[in-house]
C-alpha cells in the first residue's frame, strides 16, 4: 500500500498493511514564512517516512486579520501570542466583515498548502487546521466571550455568521489547492466552557456549515480540543476521522469504538513519553492503543501537537511497534523485551 492507500483505507475500516502513523507539532522559528514552513512539514514527514501531513500553522493565524495585536517571538519553541483581543467590547462584534481566503494571515496559510502541494509526494496526503467558529471568535475575545454570548446572542450570531463565511471560503480555496481534507477544531466543545444548549446553539450549527463545505476533501477529521469534552454531541459530525485526548479524557478507545465507526486518531499522549519520555514508554503506549483494536479504523497520532521537535528515537519507536506487530493475529497487551528497541 502506498500512504494514501493506507490512510484512505483505515478511514473506511478496511484492512491495511500496517495502521497509518503521523506526529504534528508547531514551527514558531518560521512559521510567518509559507514556503519556510512548507519545507519544514514536508521535511519532517521525510525524515520519518510518516503517512500524512497535518499542516500546524501558528494557532492564531485567524485573528489579526481582525485586529488582534500579536507578538512574535520567532524561536523554535515560542508561538505568537496575543497582547491586544480584536474584540475587546461587544460594538467590536459589529464591525467584523467577511475576510477572502487570499487576504492577509489567512492568506498565508493558503500558501502554506499551495507550497506543502508542491513539494510533498504524490502519495502523502495532508490535511489543513481549520479553527471552528466558535474557537475563532474565542480567540478573538478571549474570556469576555461568554458574557457576551449570554447577553448579547443576536450581535454574537451575525458575528458568527461573519466568521463562518469567512471560514467557508478558506476551506474551499484549501481543498481546491491540494489539500486532502481538514482537521477541524473546536475548543470549545467542553463542559468547563459552555453548557451543552449553549454549544448546540451557538457552535454546533456553524461546525455544520464548515463541515458541508468540507465535502470535497476525503480526509476530514475532527479535533475536540480540551478536557470534559461533549464527544456524546459532535460525534454526529460528518467527518471522516475523530481525534481527542484519548489518552487523558473521555472517552477510552474501546467505548469509543463502541459509540462509532469513525476512524479513531489517537494512542499518543502529547505531554507524555512522546515529548519527554523515553522510547521503551512510547512503545507501550502504542502498544496499549493498538491491543484495543483489530488494527482496522485507526491510525496512531497524538491527543494534540506534540513539544517542538520531540526525540528522534521516540518518534522512530511508534512505526517500530506498529509494523513489528502488524503481523500478530491477536492482539493482546504486549510484554517487550530488549531485543525489540
């Protein structure tokens, strides 16, 4: 099987040679260039003969370009931040429009799949991180953006509506550039954040819109990003893949296997063995994730992005589990000795 054979499979529950494995994290020293950052993803996946791609650009590329003030750090381990919200009052919400998918940061990004399509295999799929509209005006307001939700709902739908246009048109022009789907998130599907009326008031129905506009890529998966995530309430979605922080939250692989078919991204924890343990640890981890499954319908990935440029000899570890034990008929928790590293 070729990677895109592979993946494509796994997200139909198909048998394949081996479950697809791919690892994400950020590129802050030079993730304000596109062609700086395409070679940087297109780079990684070569040095570690991964199945796909999904492009991380800079987690706020989606708010300057309404007026949110950032800083820079440029470093290999420091991500913008913001210092300054677009919106900062709820007049601000007002004064939203839609934006192109080739203006400004997001026009950025645009590049980064048009640069990624140029310089990647024919046989690599990547997907682009699209923010839902929810988390976009998230990033925008920050923490006012619950009051504002709760006393002002019908300046907070138009803003919405703003923001899913816009998100539409970048999901399209994406597509349409080469991308083999989307990884959508949402961070804003947990019960610490909103209750469950809320979300399928004020995000769920925008997710939607997304999600259908999406219908021309083959490889859409969902991200729910966070802690006491409402998984029981998007699993509806129409995405191809699920990806949480299967390792830390609910649901486990097995009742989550028993809620749906989607394909399941997981079996690696980001803040664990991965980032900063050893290899023997990431090999049992994968191991643990794999014995709950009959290697059909998942592909290994972290709950989120990994530390920038974790240890190679971890990384290398997870395809050393996965095709040393594609294999074996039956998959048990696995007991492993030093002849295996």
């Amino acid at each position: 099987m070729n990677k895109s054979q592979r993946v494509n499979a796994a997200l139909l529950g198909q048998e394949v040679d081996r479950p697809p494995v791919s690892l994400w994290m950020h590129y802050p020293s030079v993730d304000q260039d596109p062609l700086m950052l395409a070679r940087a993803h297109v780079n990684f996946q070569e040095k570690f003969d991964l199945d796909f791609i999904k492009l991380t650009p800079f987690d706020l590329y989606c708010v300057p370009d309404w007026g949110s003030q950032l800083q820079y750090f440029c470093t290999e381990t420091e991500s913008p931040v913001i210092y300054r919200h677009g919106v900062r009052s709820v007049k601000d919400w007002q004064r939203l429009d839609v934006i192109p998918p080739s203006v400004g940061d997001w026009g950025k990004q645009l590049l980064l799949t048009s640069h990624v399509k140029k310089l990647v295999k024919p046989d690599v799929p990547f997907v682009q991180t699209i923010y839902s509209p929810l988390t976009v005006a998230r990033k925008l307001a920050g923490d006012r953006l619950v009051q504002d939700l709760r006393e002002n709902p019908r300046i907070l739908h138009h803003a919405l509506e703003v923001i899913t246009e816009t998100t539409i048109a970048f999901v399209k022009a994406n597509i349409a550039a080469g991308a083999s789907g989307i990884f959508f998130a949402t961070a804003c599907a947990n019960h610490d954040f909103l209750t469950v009326g809320e979300y399928q008031k004020f995000g769920k129905p925008y997710d939607l819109e997304v999600l259908r506009a999406a219908g021309g890529g083959w490889f859409n998966t969902l991200h729910i990003h966070g802690s006491r995530i409402m998984f029981d309430e998007v699993i509806d979605y129409p995405v191809h893949a699920l990806n949480w922080h299967d390792c830390h939250e609910y649901p486990s692989l097995r009742r989550a296997r028993a809620m749906t078919d989607k394909c399941i991204i997981g079996g690696l924890d980001e803040s664990g063995p991965i980032s900063y343990g050893k290899p023997l640890q990431v090999i049992e981890e994968v191991a643990a994730f794999l014995s709950e499954t009959n290697l059909r319908g998942v592909m290994v990935g972290p709950g989120c992005v990994t530390i920038p440029n974790p240890p190679d000899n971890n990384i290398t570890s997870i395809r050393l589990v996965v095709e040393r034990y594609t294999d074996k008929a039956n998959w048990k928790y696995l007991s492993l000795d030093s002849s295996f590293l």
